[in-house]
C-alpha cells in the first residue's frame, strides 16, 4: 500500500511538473497601463512606440508614446463613432506611402523595423490611427466647404495681374 502511495504521487509529479514548466516558460500578459474608454493600452504597446520613436529620433518617451496611443484610442473611437472604416488596403498603400518617402522598399521596412525590435502591427496601428483621423476631419470639415463655379471665376476676376520686374539698363 505505502509503495502505492508513493507511485501515487510520483505520478502526480511527473504530470505536474511538466505543466509547471510550460506555464512557467509562457509569456506573462501584457499589463494594461491606461484604459481608454474601455480599450486598453498594454506596456508592450507603448514598448514598441518607443522602439519606433528612437528609430525617428522622436524622444518624448515613455510619456510621449503613452500619449500618443491614447490619442490614436481616442482617434479610432471617434471613426467608429461616425462610421469610418480603415480597410487593410489603405493600411498597405499608407505602407508603400512610408516606404517611397524613405526611399526605400516596404521589404526593406519591415526589415529595419524588425531589425530595431518593432512589430509591424504597430507601424500599421499608427497609419490606421492617422487614416482614421483624416477621414474624420475631411467628413467633418468638407460639408461646410462650398465654393461655387461663380465664386472661384469672381476671385480670379478680381486679382490684379502679378507685377512684373522692372529691368534697368
């Protein structure tokens, strides 16, 4: 009987052990370091703006990262509020944007984000946000722009013709 127990519980520790050390072995959660408006912010998330920040040579820090993701919370639940959809297309296309204004390829990109501890999801996070944002300033914005054909044609009516340079010989 006394070998039994002992078998008993040698059994249990080997089947324990095991799960101990994959739990052990599993990444710990992020930690949720600001909640907005129910959307958290983790410290991964505002590790990995500051790794992007250092790429642009952006030093606000902690504090500016953090900032910058409760705006993009704030941003992105304001284009959900007036029904403005990012897609995935227009996430790549501001990609290939980024890209051509550093003159180098979008393989080339993700290479020196990788390269520098960042995630692409957080480059298409920022662009998503800044999308966002656009699209919510130009719905907001653009129907209080009217300028008719007759106004524009009165405008142009009314500049005087650009003076030209006098030439003295």
């Amino acid at each position: 009987m006394m070998a039994l127990q002992h078998f008993g519980r040698a059994a249990a520790a080997a089947m324990v052990g095991p799960v101990l050390t994959v739990a052990m072995a599993a990444p710990s959660p992020a930690a949720t370091v600001v909640t907005v408006n129910g959307t958290p912010i983790t410290d991964t998330q505002v590790d990995q703006r500051l790794r992007l920040f250092s790429m642009e040579g952006n030093k606000t820090g902690r504090k500016g990262a953090t900032d910058q993701l409760i705006d993009e919370a704030l941003q992105m639940e304001e284009a959900k509020r007036t029904g403005i959809n990012v897609s995935n297309a227009q996430i790549d296309e501001g990609l290939q944007q980024v890209s051509r204004n550093i003159k180098i390829s979008q393989d080339k990109l993700i290479q020196l984000l990788q390269q520098n501890g960042v995630g692409i999801e957080t480059l298409r996070d920022r662009l998503r946000a800044a999308i966002a944002r656009n699209a919510v300033s130009e719905q907001a914005i653009m129907p209080q722009v009217q300028i008719s054909d007759l106004e524009l044609d009165q405008k142009a009516a009314s500049r005087s013709p650009p003076s030209r340079p006098m030439i003295i010989s």
